[in-house]
C-alpha cells in the first residue's frame, strides 16, 4: 500500500463519523405494514392511482380504503414519489383504524429515505408531542426523530433525543411485550439501531456493532417467525415476510457500515454480496437491490477497489433513479456519496467534481438533505483540483476565520482548516505559505497523538487531510527527484507521515480489539470513561460558543444595514446593549472552552502516564527523527522506506554522519510489480522448476534504495528496517550489495554485512525500549503446533463446516475448517527446537488436537522465554470474514467455539518472552501479509514479546528446523539478530545442509521483527 492509500484508508477508518454527517442507511421499515390482497398488475395499478379519492368528512372509510389499495399500487409501480404521497394521506386517514397508526412510522420512514429528509424531520415532534396517540407509536416515532437527527452534526440535540426516545421506547416494550410479542419485537430492533447510531457518535464503535448484531439476530428471529405463521403459501414477494424482511435488511445494512468503520470492510463486501446474490434470484426488490449495491460500493471503496466500487454505486444510482427516489432523498446521497469516493480514489477530480455540483444543484430547499450533502473540505478539494483556485481558498479561509474566533490557533479544529489551506497554497505556488500552514496540520496530527481523535478522522474529513498529507509527501519528493534542496525540517516532517502511514493500515484494527483488554483493566476503563466526558462536555461548550458566535454574525450584519439605521435612537441602543452583553458572553463562553480542552488534555495524559503500553497501542506517538536516533545503540541503524504513487522516501538514521535522506523514482506502484517478480523467483516452494537467480532484481533494490545512502557497513552491524507496501514482505537480507558475482564465488548477500531486523514502523522502537531490560523468564518453551484442523472427537459430525456462529464475525465462511492442509511436520520442528532449548516436550508442547484456542488462553505463558506457534496464519481477506489476522489453531467439541486465536486474544495474553516463533505461518508474506503482520507484530509487543520470528513464505521442513534450532542457539553469545544472521551464513555457507539449502528460499524467509537486542 502506498502512502496515499495508507493515509486514506488511516484517516477514513481512524474515529466516529462524518462524510460529512451521515454515511448510513437508513431504518427499516420501507415496505409498508402488511397489505393483504392479490398482486395487482401494471394496468390496474395505474388505474387504482388514478381514482379520485372520497370525501374525508362524509366518506372516511371508504377513503382509507381506497388510499391502502393506492399504496399497494404505488408499491406495485416502484412509484417512491406517488408512494410517500398516499402514505402522508395515510397517516391522517388510519387514526382510529385498528394498525391505522402504524402508518405514520411507515411515512417518516419513506418521507425520509426517499423524500424530503428534511421534512420527515419536522413531522416529527407534532406526532410524539400527540396524546391521542398510543404510547408505542410516540415511541417509535421518537426513535426515527432520533435516528434522523444523528445524520446531521448537533450531538448535544442528539443527546436530549434519544434520552426522550430510549425513555418512551423503553415503556412501549414493556406494554408490547404480552399484548403484541412481534411488535415489542420491532421495536427492540428499532431501539438497537438508534442506540448504535449514539454509540457510533460516542466513539464507541465496538458497542454499535454489538448493538446492530443484536439487531441482526432479533430480525432474523422476527423473520422466521412471520414464515411459520403465514405457512408454506408465503412467497418472498408477501408483504408481511417483506415487512419483515425490512426490519432484519435495515440491521443489516447499518451492520455494514459500522463493520466498514472498525476496519472490517472485507466483511461487509461479503455480506452485500450474499444479499446481491439474493436480489438476482428475484428474492429482493429493485429497491433493496438498490440499496445493496450502494453498500457494496462503500465496501469495495473501503478496501481500495475503486473501480468495482463505482460500477456498483452507479448501478445503485440508476435503479434509485428509476424507483423514483428524490434528490433530496438518504438513499440517492448514499448512492451518489459512494461515487464520489470511488472517483477521488481513482484521481479522476473533473467527474468527482460534476458529480458533486451536480447533486449539490439538484436539491430542492431542504435542509437537512444540503447539511448531510454539502462539505467545505469537499468543495474546497474539488475547486482546487479542478483549477478554481482562488474559489478554494475563499472558502476554506471563510471557515478557517470562523474557527479561529471559535477555539483560538491551538485547537485541532483550527490546525485542520489550515491544513486544507496549505493544500491550497501549495497548489497556487504559495510554498512559504503552504509550508507555514501545514506546520499547524502537524502539530495536530504528528505532534499530539489526540490530535488524531479530536478530529475523528473518517469520512471526507479523512480523504481531504490524507490527501493533504499526500500532497506534502509529493512536494517533498518531487524536490529530492529534480535534485533541489530539501529542507532537514521537510524531510524530517515526511519520515514522521511514512512513520504514521505504516500504522495506519492496522491502527483501526488494533484499537477495536482491545475490548478484552478494558474489560480486565477497570481501572483503566474508568479513566477512559472519564475522557470520553470530558470530551462531551468539551464538544458541548464548543457548540454553544459556535451558536452565539453565529448570533453575533447576524446582528453585526443586521446592524450595519441601512433598516437598522432607520430605527428610532431607544430601539438601536437596545440592539446595541444586547451585542455588548452577547459579546461578554462570548469571552466567557471561550474561557469555558479552553479550560474543557485543557482538562481533556490532562486526563489524557494522566491515561499516558498510568497505562503507557496501551497509550502506545491506541495512540501511538509519531517520533522526531532525534528520539528515534537517541533510541539507537551503537553499530545500529534504522532504515525507513515509504513509497509514494511517483516515488519512493527512503531515511537512515544511523550515528554520525549516517543519517541521510532519498529519494527513489520507482513508485509503490513499480515496487508491487518487482517484489511479486522477486518472490515468484525466490519461492522454491511454488515453483515447478529452480529458477535462476534473480540476481539483477535484487541488487536493483539495493541500488534504488541504500546504495544512495552510502552506509558505511564498517560500523554498521544491526540495521533495523521499516517498511510499507509491498516492500514489506521482501527479505532485504537477500539483496545483493554488488553485481552479480561470477558463479565460482558467493553472491555479496546484504546478510553478509549486517544483521537485519524489521519493524512495523519506525516508532514501535520508542514502545519497545521504553521500559528498560526486563528480567529474563524462568522458563525455556511453550509451544503449540500441527493443530487438527478436523475434530475426531464424539461430537464431530461427518464433513462438519465451521459455522458462521463459529466465530465472531458476520459472513459466511464458505469453505469446511477441517480441509485446512495439515501441518504435520511442525512436529517434529517443535521437538527440535523443545531439544536444543532443554525444554520438556510433555510439558511444554501442546501438539494435535491439544493445540486449541482455549489452550492458549489458559496456557502458562509468562514465565516462558520463548513462545511457538507452528500454524496457519490467516490474513484478512484470505477467506471470507477474515478481516484481522489470526491464527488457525486445533478445532473443538463446541462446533460454535471460534478455533482461531485472534488479534483480540493476542492482546489479552500476557508474556515475558524473548521471542515469539510463528512458524509455518507465512505471515509475513506479500504487500496484504506485510501490512496485517504489523498489526499481529504489535499485539504481541503489547502482550509482553520482544520479538517476533515470522517467515515470508512457506519454508521447507527441515531446513526450517535447522535453522530455528541454530538461531536459537547462537543466542547463548548473540543478540537475537546477530543469530539469525549467523544461522543464515551458515546455511548459505554449508555448514548446515551441506550446501544443499544455499538458495535465499531456504534462509531469507525469516523475517525478525522488533528489537534485535534486548
């Protein structure tokens, strides 16, 4: 992953909402209560609509009767707009019907979804404020008022909604519960769903997932429930099971985005798909088929397929269009919002850009539907890249104004708008200025960790400023490729971007994991309950400051006019006593302001100080290239390697005059290419013949990426390398220093002058050499290895699949556990290597089907040196569901028992071991492998580990044996990558293997990341 792509998706997956407000599907409950009667055809639709309808006075039944079968028409025709018309006229016409109230739910809902969402707003309070109306209809109705009012940006409305809302929900429950078991039923659903939307707002990510699964399951139930009782004659097509299948659609939908916002996306590409699948069967309506595609699309764009993604939201588009969804529409928004991702993805700014004009344009006076559409950031991006320079900076200087009276120069708020202007500046020429700007952008984003949750970095937010970033990479390489100077302080600023770029593709991953960790730490809890209501109460006097420095705006205006002029001299000076005082009040509104910001600030770093290894976990601190030096040892370098979409950055650090600065024309593009080139050559494994050398590939790396650097290997003897993208998953030990040497001698390895350790940033050396030496563990091994994959036991049934419930994730696996290949030879691998450390094999070893999850988790891990885990390791997107890495371990008796020790159980473990062997993992393998491995990486460091030893590729038994085994025992007078390197020019050299194992396949594939040392 390039850095543009590391960036985005960082930035798009890293807090709460926004692109800008709403980026969610909307509540069910689209298709109507359920209407009885036969199909009607076209004709007779059309006909049905077309009768006049009686008079309400004299005819009232007979004019809901007829309004219910125009319903039933407009739903026949996909009429959305003719469909939201008759279900207004219904909501007045069905009080005092039995289910008539139910009508006025199904309004809101399509008002809002496929009309005016603005509109369907406003309706609301009338209804719930309506006494004659039953208590559960209020309620449901305050749900929706809810629910809409969290697509815009006003928390503390939201906040005061949804106590009244949860308040009346909670009562209608209890009345439903033995009067109406489904209706209490939908609206346990619907509740779920609007307390995910304040838990998304909260930060709480995790919860809302939890909430809208809750969600999923009651609709499935309510599902299966309305096909028992309408009987094998109920069709996919009968209103009821379509009801229904509202309610579990909608949780579905909103599951999606809330996988997408934990950095799940895979999962959520594999949901819409199954419900596409449906959707072509003729199982679904051109509506939810509508809608699935949308939510393909945000998937797809999530994962970086831009041009799947924007087929699917197109597709989307067109069939809402064809439904008759307004422009002002939820869905049309999602539809078009999903296409402008996909187009800024992709750079193709001119169609971003008359796409977005476009719909701006085409949406009526309705202001709910312009707040959730209209972005600055947006407008002020797509101006610039489309040459309207000076309309880009008019209006990001207008908000960055207005910011600057509203939290003062310091705040992230503030540091954000001068970022995009630096955008701007930089495109105009203006570098002095950009540059000048950018530095507030960096203060929030690279010099405060919290930075990065002050400004909830998802959405358009998230794209606009990983763009910014993007832009100032680009500046800082162009210069270095045409050979201008570079300034210490750019070059310096860039290393800490490529630093916090090769987190970020983990860093949502790692952060939603951490549920456990909490749940055993409440002290730790606590404290973070703490700040988040700090961080409320931060957000509210900000709020409030916002909405008098408005009112201030306005009657500035209104008195400067020539109206206020004319008013007699009492009456102006009343105005005039009012602004003075509305100005006192604004002093001590910004007074309040600074202190919340201070007191959030404070208990931040009271969670810092009590709970640094989790501080260092969540938010990480990005290091000025003088810490990361101060934190090198002697003969040590750091080497940091980010490539960009037309170059590549690369730094060493090193003692003296060893550090220096690159720049490399090859782009992150051209390295994909290569490295799948080198590895393809390098890989024994998958080859049907032994390829020739790759002599050439491998010295052209050396020579783009170090030769320039001029590393003086006489005092270099440890070289830590941080590196992204595909660039990850290449063994530098196998590079070549030189030209190909002549075939009689050995090939100049990079093995043979330095030992090599990686890292998954450059900033994971501050969080492993923070804490000191830590005393060594008593103990030598514990080790886990050939797993069965299949369970004999008496439980198992014949060709038993792993079930969806087998694991915590919502797509359905598609493939059986038991036929993951079986690992026989990691045997005898952890007997060698329980051998060569004087271990006790019947201890120390859980092998078969002993090797499980459980077993893990209830192993004595802390007092053990080393720590083996001989198994697959699953990276995300490998099999459907798999969005973070994971181990494959032994299958149980308990078919719901997920078998996979997980990124979650990583971080629960606690260790003091030396290392952490995965063995046979293939972990580290390629650009997707590279990237999950750094998160894996980091949650052992955060469990406890110093190391991790992984390999590039499926390596070869016995050798890999021989080698594990001598590593470890050139420790008794090594550091760990000392080792390594000495276990390597022994194979290379022949003294194991006898000369058969000199190719890099059977030395290179060992990857070593974290502290070479200690």
């Amino acid at each position: 992953m390039n850095v543009k792509g590391a960036l985005i998706l960082l930035l798009a997956l890293a807090g709460p909402p926004a692109w800008p407000q709403a980026d969610e599907d909307p509540l069910p409950g689209l298709e109507g209560p359920d209407l009885q009667g036969a199909a009607i055809g076209p004709a007779e639709a059309r006909a049905l609509l077309a009768e006049p309808l009686p008079d309400a006075a004299t005819a009232a039944d007979a004019r809901y009767a007829l309004l219910q079968r125009q319903a039933r028409a407009a739903q026949a025709l996909d009429e959305r707009a003719r469909y939201i018309e008759v279900l207004a006229a219904l909501a007045q016409a069905g009080r005092g019907h039995p289910g008539g109230e139910d009508w006025i739910r199904h309004y809101l809902s399509a008002e809002f979804i496929w009309g005016s969402s603005g509109k369907a707003l406003a309706a609301c309070e009338a209804h719930i404020a309506d006494t004659t109306l039953s208590l559960p209809t209020r309620a449901a109705v305050a749900l929706r008022q809810s629910y809409f009012i969290a697509q815009g940006n006003d928390r503390s409305m939201l906040a005061r909604l949804w106590s009244r809302a949860d308040s009346l929900s909670s009562a209608a429950i209890k009345e439903l519960a033995l009067a109406d078991p489904p209706a209490a039923q939908r609206m346990q659903i619907e509740r779920l769903q609007v307390r995910s939307e304040l838990e998304r707002w909260e930060g709480n990510l995790a919860g809302a997932v939890a909430s809208l699964r809750e969600a999923v399951r009651l609709g499935q139930q309510l599902v299966q429930q309305v096909r028992a009782q309408r009987g094998a004659s109920a069709g996919s097509h009968d209103p009821a099971v379509l009801d229904a299948y509202g309610w579990l659609d909608g949780s579905m939908g909103m599951l999606c985005y809330a996988l997408v916002r934990q950095g799940r996306a895979p999962e959520a590409v594999v949901v819409a798909q199954d419900n596409l699948a449906l959707w072509r069967a003729g199982q679904l309506s051109e509506s939810l088929g509508a809608r699935w595609n949308y939510r393909l699309a945000m998937g797809l764009v999530a994962t970086q397929h831009y041009e799947p993604g924007l087929a699917a939201a197109q597709l989307a588009e067109q069939m809402l269009q064809r439904a008759g969804a307004s422009a002002a529409s939820h869905t049309r928004w999602l539809a078009r919002q999903e296409q402008l991702r996909a187009l800024i993805g992709l750079r193709r700014w001119a169609e971003a850009d008359a796409i977005y004009r476009e719909f701006l344009a085409s949406l009526p006076d309705d202001g709910l539907a312009r707040q959730r559409a209209s972005d600055w950031r947006l407008r002020a991006l797509l101006a610039a890249k489309n040459g309207r320079l000076d309309e880009a900076l008019e209006t990001v200087e207008r908000v960055l104004a207005f910011r600057l009276r509203l939290y003062g120069s310091a705040h992230p708020q503030t540091q954000e708008a001068a970022g995009v202007r630096a955008v701007v500046r930089l495109m105009r020429g203006e570098v002095a200025a950009a540059l000048s700007d950018y530095e507030a952008l960096f203060a929030a984003t690279l010099d405060s960790p919290g930075g990065w949750l002050d400004l909830d970095l998802r959405g358009v937010r998230g794209y606009v400023l990983g763009l910014a970033l993007d832009e100032f990479m680009q500046f800082v390489a162009d210069r270095a490729l045409k050979g201008l100077p570079v300034e210490p302080a750019w070059s310096e600023r860039a290393l800490q971007i490529a630093d916090r770029a090769q987190l970020g593709s983990t860093q949502r991953a790692l952060s939603d994991s951490t549920a456990r960790v909490l749940a055993a730490t409440p002290a730790l809890r606590g404290m973070l309950n703490e700040e988040q209501g700090l961080r409320s109460a931060a957000a509210a006097q900000a709020s409030t400051l916002a909405a008098s420095l408005v009112q201030e705006d306005r009657m500035r205006r209104g008195m400067s006019g020539e109206a206020w002029k004319a008013l007699p001299d009492a009456e102006r000076k009343v105005q005039r006593e009012a602004l003075a005082k509305l100005r006192e009040q604004i002093k001590a509104q910004q007074a309040l302001v600074l202190g919340a910001r201070a007191a959030l600030q404070a208990q931040r770093d009271k969670v810092g100080q009590a709970f640094p290894a989790y501080a260092d976990l969540v938010t990480p601190a990005t290091p000025r290239a003088a810490q990361l030096l101060a934190l090198l040892r002697p003969g040590e370098a750091l080497l940091l390697v980010q490539p960009l979409e037309r170059a590549t950055l690369v730094w060493l650090l090193g003692p003296g005059a060893q550090s220096r600065f690159h720049a490399s024309a090859v782009s992150a593009a051209g390295w994909v290419e290569r490295v799948a080139t080198l590895r393809r050559q390098l890989d024994l494994g998958s080859a049907r013949a032994v390829p020739d050398l790759p002599s050439a590939g491998l010295h052209e790396v050396y020579r783009e990426l170090l030769a320039p650097l001029r590393p003086d290997w006489r005092e270099l003897r440890s070289l830590i390398v941080a590196s992204d993208g595909a660039l990850a998953g290449l063994p530098f030990a196998a590079l070549l220093t030189a030209p190909s040497a002549p075939a009689a001698e050995q090939p100049p390895w990079l093995a043979r002058r330095v030992a090599l350790t990686q890292l998954p940033a450059a900033s994971a050396l501050h969080t492993l050499r923070r804490g000191g030496v830590r005393p060594l563990a008593a103990k030598a091994l514990f080790g886990f290895g050939d797993p069965a994959f299949q369970f004999d036991g008496p439980a198992a049934a014949a060709g038993r699949a792993l079930s969806a419930g087998a694991t915590r994730y919502d797509a359905e696996w598609g493939f059986r556990y038991g036929e993951i290949p079986a690992l026989p030879e990691t045997r005898q691998e952890l007997l060698a290597l329980a051998d060569i450390l004087g271990a006790d094999a019947s201890t120390d070893l859980l092998l078969g089907a002993r090797a499980t999850r459980e077993a893990v988790l209830r192993a004595p891990l802390a007092d053990r040196r080393v720590v083996a885990f001989a198994t697959h390791g699953l990276m995300p997107g490998e099999l459907p569901g798999i969005s973070k890495p994971a181990l494959a371990m032994a299958a149980s008796a308990d078919a719901h028992a997920s078998p996979l020790l997980e990124l979650d159980d990583v971080l629960s473990l606690r260790l003091n071991a030396q290392t952490v062997l995965l063995s046979a993992c293939n972990t580290a393998a390629g650009e997707r492998g590279g990237a999950a491995m750094s998160g894996l990486v980091r949650g052992f460091f955060f469990a406890g580990t110093r190391s991790v030893l992984a390999t590039h590729w499926a390596v070869e038994s016995t050798s890999a044996a021989a080698l594990s085994a001598a590593s470890f025992k050139f420790q008794a007078g090594a550091s760990r990558a000392e080792a390594l390197r000495l276990a390597q020019l022994a194979l290379i050299e022949g003294q194991l293997g006898g000369g058969r194992w000199t190719h890099p396949f059977y030395w290179a594939g060992y990857a070593l990341f974290g502290d070479p040392q200690q």
